[in-house]
C-alpha cells in the first residue's frame, strides 16, 4: 500500500507540473479578459471529514492565508495558481500543526466578466507539506463567486473539499478575500479627445510647432522645410537645389552618371573615374593627356611604362644596377646574402654581415681567443723554421676556422726579436711564416685565401732587452680580414 502511495504521489506531482507549463503558454488566452491576483483568508477543518465532530463546529477550525494568480484561458474558463500557509488541528490532538501548500486548479465559470455576481466550479491538484507528516498530494474540488465591488476589484469567496494521498489529511477549506484586476480591463469606454487645430503659418500641413520651416513651405519628410526640386534631398543641403539630382552628388545633376556632378566634372558627357574623365589603364592621367592609354605608367613618365632592362621591378630610371637584377631594398643591385648591402659593397657577398662591418660575418669572441692563442702557441725549432708537433693542433683549429669565414683571407706574418743579424732575422720570419702556410696548405686549406709576410724584427710588441720581452717578440700572428 505504502509503495502504491508513493508512485501515484509521482504520477500527480508530474501532471501538476506539465499542466502547469502548459496554462502559462497557453495561446488560448481571450486578449479581452483581464487577469487578476487575489488575496484570501481561508480557514480549514479536518475533523468533519475523519467522523469526529461537525462542520458547523468552529471551534475545529485553524486560519492560514493564501495568495494566487488568476490567468484567464478563455471566454468562461480560467487558471489558479494559488499558494497558501497556515495551521491546522487533527482529531489526534496534534494541534497547530503549520502547512505550506501549493495547487493548480481549473475553473468553470457561469457567467460573463460583465456580471455582477459570477458563481464558479473549480477542481485541480495541489502538493501540501507539513511539520507532522511531510510532503502530500491532494485533490481539491469546490465552488465559488466572484462578486463586484468596483470597476477593478472584486469579493472572492470559495469552499473546497480536498481529498489527500495521505491518510487523516483529507479536510475543507474555507476562504474569502478580495481580488484585483491586472492587464487590459473588458470594456474600457475610451472618450474621444478634442480635435484642436494647431496654427500652420505656411500652410503646409504641419503644425508650427513640429514645422523646422515654419514660415516656408515644406515637406512631412523633412518636417516642413523645403525640397524645391523633389529630389528627395532638402533644399539647406542641396548643392543644386533647383535641379534634379542624386543623394551621391548633393543633388546636383550628373548627366554620365560617374559619381561626379556636373559642377566639378571636367569631362561631364563622359563617363571616367578621374575628375570625372575616362582613364583606361588607371594610372591617374586622363586618356586625352596620357601618351599610353592602354598602358598604366607613372605621371612623370606621362603615363608610360618605365623601361625595367633586368626584369627586377625596379625601371632604369632608378636602378643603380640596370642590367642586373637586384631588390629594390638595395636600388635594383643584387644582394646574393641578403644582408642589405648589395654585392658591389659588401666584402662578403656570399656570407650575410652587418653593414657595420662591411656586409662580413663578425668573428667570434671564441675564434679570436683561439688566433690570439696561437700566436704564442705555434712553436719551431730554435734558430729554425721547423715546426714542432705541438703546433700542429693549434694549426688545425686555425684550419677550422677558416672554414666558418669563407669570405675572409688570412695572412700569417711572421716576428722575431733582435738578437743576431737583422737580415737573417727577415729571413727566419719569412721561412716561419712560410711553415705554417704550407702546413695549412698541405692539410686541404685553399692557397687562394692563404698569403705569408716576415717583418723580422721590425715590429716588435715588447722589450727586447729582457729575456721575457724578446719571447713574446719570436712570434706567427694570424689575421682574418676580408677580401
């Protein structure tokens, strides 16, 4: 029994819900009935129903107030959502027991809107819940009038017998209150207004006081002010008010119909886009003044093409380098490592460089540590030009990094200090030099990028007079610079 409650408080909470969507979407609404919100005091017995007592005993009854929405869905029939709060008495003694309630209820009214008393019958479904109990459905059925009092408001009074799913709950339910109509009102007697003829000093039909033009005839378009010549533009900002024209000039005539009035038309039975005068290629010189018509060129070629030898899109006039393509970024001269500067520039026309260095790739802080190093690195036999085997890594690295600047030569030049004849120390500077030279050579380094010097010791970078000077001075020097 208790599981069979339970599903049917499902099922009737379910069509409570979908009618409830259903009456607030309802399109059925008869657009000349007003709807309404009443207010009630209703009272409820629920000893009369359980066999314990009579309806006539008040003393049973317990008070609550409700507050509902009343939507109209036809000529006779309406929707009432009511919501309620309030107390209640049980024959178990359990006494002011608070409720809160819900319905949705349709009602059947006898009578039109227009009547003074209108007597109704009205049934539904409502969900209650209670401190005692918990939640139930009920089934509430009655009847009711709706008396008059005034143009807008209304005596509601209303008895129903509510059968609830939960036993001891079913009850009745009394309630009176008064009701107030919203929306548009059946009937509304609308006194018409008084005509009163505004003063129209120009007689154009518009009152002065909506006239912008009152003392000159005008138009509703342009509330009162003139367009003389029906253009559909209003004379003050006409540039041609006297004469047909379209909005795009001002209202002045374009008889070729290119955009430009008659006025400022250089050429106004022709049709052109320049001034108003034809110019076929779009160069910005009318045909009758371009020597090329059919060919777009600049104006300081008078319209002509600009004569482009190598085809690189910058005309001769303007490239450095006519017969050779270039980027414009360089004046038509090639850049073959786009770095900026073209080739007849750059030192390095094959390796990309800044322009602070000539268009050349600059040397690494770690390939200039390692020239400086071998500077001291590279050793020979003493009073010889043989190179010890300890010099042949350094030589390598130097190898090494003529590879990384292909664009750079380098030149050895060989030193020594001023011990013995200056003419056999040219000499052994030439022949040291010239051992490094052919060491690079003969391990794969081009001879084109390679030149040896000696400067004996004409060159000296410290003091020979001390043991140490003159060691510093007995040296190779390794230079990259650029071809």
């Amino acid at each position: 029994m208790l599981q069979t409650l339970k599903i049917m408080k499902k099922v009737f909470l379910g069509v409570l819900f979908f009618t409830f969507l259903f009456i607030l979407d309802s399109q059925a609404q008869d657009p000349n009935r007003p709807n309404s919100i009443i207010f009630k005091r209703v009272i409820t017995d629920y000893h009369s129903t359980q066999g314990e007592g009579d309806i006539v005993q008040f003393e049973n009854y317990r008070g609550g107030f409700e507050a509902a929405y009343l939507k109209n869905l036809g000529k006779n029939l309406n929707f009432n959502l009511p919501i309620r709060v309030g107390v209640f008495n049980l024959p178990t003694e359990l006494n002011n027991q608070t409720f809160l309630g819900i319905d949705g209820l349709l009602q059947l009214q006898f009578f039109s809107d227009s009547a003074a008393v209108i007597p109704y019958i009205t049934a539904g479904a409502g969900f209650q819940t209670d401190e005692n109990d918990g939640n139930n459905i009920q089934v509430p059925v009655g009847a009711g009038l709706y008396v008059k009092l005034g143009r807008y408001s209304y005596l509601n009074l209303e008895g129903q017998y509510r059968k609830s799913f939960v036993l001891d709950r079913d009850h009745i339910q009394l309630g009176a209150g008064l009701g107030f109509m919203i929306g548009k009102i059946l009937n509304e007697e609308i006194t018409p207004p008084v005509e009163v003829i505004a003063p129209d000093q120009d007689e154009d039909g518009i009152p002065d006081r909506e006239d912008n033009c009152p003392e000159v005839y005008g138009v509703a378009a342009f509330s009162g002010c003139p367009d003389t010549d029906g253009d559909g533009i209003q004379d003050a900002t006409d540039d041609c008010p006297e004469e047909v024209g379209p909005v795009s000039t001002n209202g002045c005539p374009d008889r070729d119909g290119d955009g430009f009035s008659d006025l400022i038309d250089e050429c106004p039975d022709a049709s052109g886009v320049y001034k108003g005068c034809p110019d076929s290629d779009d160069d910005g010189l009318p045909d009758d003044k371009d020597d090329c018509p059919n060919q777009p060129g600049p104006v300081n070629n008078q319209g002509c093409p600009q004569v482009d030898s190598d085809g690189d899109g910058t005309p001769d006039a303007e490239d450095k380098c006519p017969n050779v393509s270039g980027p414009k970024s360089t004046k038509g001269c090639p850049d073959t490592d786009n770095d900026g500067l073209d080739d007849s520039q750059d030192r390095c026309p094959t390796s990309s460089g800044p322009l602070s260095n000539q268009g050349c790739p600059e040397i690494t802080q770690q390939d200039r540590a390692i020239l400086e190093y071998a500077i001291q690195a590279v050793q020979f036999e003493t009073g010889s030009s043989t190179l010890k085997t300890e010099s042949y890594s350094v030589l390598n690295q130097v190898a090494g990094i003529m590879t990384r600047y292909p664009d750079y030569k380098l030149t050895i030049s060989g030193h020594t200090d001023n011990v013995g004849e200056e003419n056999n120390n040219q000499q052994l500077s030439e022949r040291r030099a010239k051992s490094c030279f052919d060491y690079l050579i003969s391990n794969g380094s081009p001879i084109s990028k390679i030149s040896y010097v000696g400067y004996g010791e004409s060159q000296p970078i410290a003091d020979n007079t001390t043991r140490e000077g003159r060691s510093m001075n007995r040296r190779v020097e390794f230079n990259l610079i650029p071809q």
